[in-house]
C-alpha cells in the first residue's frame, strides 16, 4: 500500500508543480505602476515598471517598492500553492488517511 503511495508521489509532485505553473499571479502596486506577474509555482515571469515611477521614487524608493511587491507576490504564490496542495493530498492519501492532508495546512 505505501510502495503504491511513494511510488506515485514524485509523479504527483510534477503534475502539481506544472498545475501551479498554469496558475497565474499578477501583483500591481501604485496604481499599476509596478506590476509583477508570474505564476503559483513562484517563478516570476515580468515586472513591468512604469518610467515615471522612476522618476518619483528614485532608485531607493523603487528598490523598497521591488522587494515589498516580490514579497506580496511569494505569499499569494505560497497561498495558492498550499490551496492545491490541499487537494493533491487528499488525492494520494488512500481512503480514511485523508484527514492527514490538515496535517500540512497552516
């Protein structure tokens, strides 16, 4: 029973890494001026910056501006990861073991 179980596992992981590589996340900060997209699976795929907030904030204010909206996108990332992840447990675990899946949540 357990071979079958770790035996699919690396499978299932890939299949979940490439579900959540299909799930999009888009991060927009002053306005839209910044915006970062990317998908679940954390990888940033765009940052778009607006030349006139370069101009207001500077490079320090863009700077703090990045890595506040990097942050912002790793937790919707994180987020989004933990909600799938969720339902690929319960999708592996066999019948009466799938209540260990809260194990794993936050």
């Amino acid at each position: 029973m357990f071979g079958d179980i770790l035996g699919n596992l690396e499978e299932k992981q890939k299949e979940l890494k490439e579900k959540l590589r299909e799930v999009p996340i888009k991060i927009q900060m002053e306005n839209g001026s910044l915006l970062i997209e990317g998908n679940a699976a954390k990888e940033i795929g765009n940052i778009t910056i607006d030349p006139q907030l370069i101009i207001e904030q500077g490079t320090e204010g863009l700077e703090d501006l990045l890595v506040v909206g990097i942050n912002k996108f790793m937790e919707a990332a994180a987020g989004k990861e933990s909600e799938m992840m969720k339902g690929f447990l319960s999708g592996i675990l066999p019948s009466g073991l799938g209540g260990l899946g809260g194990l794993f949540s936050q």
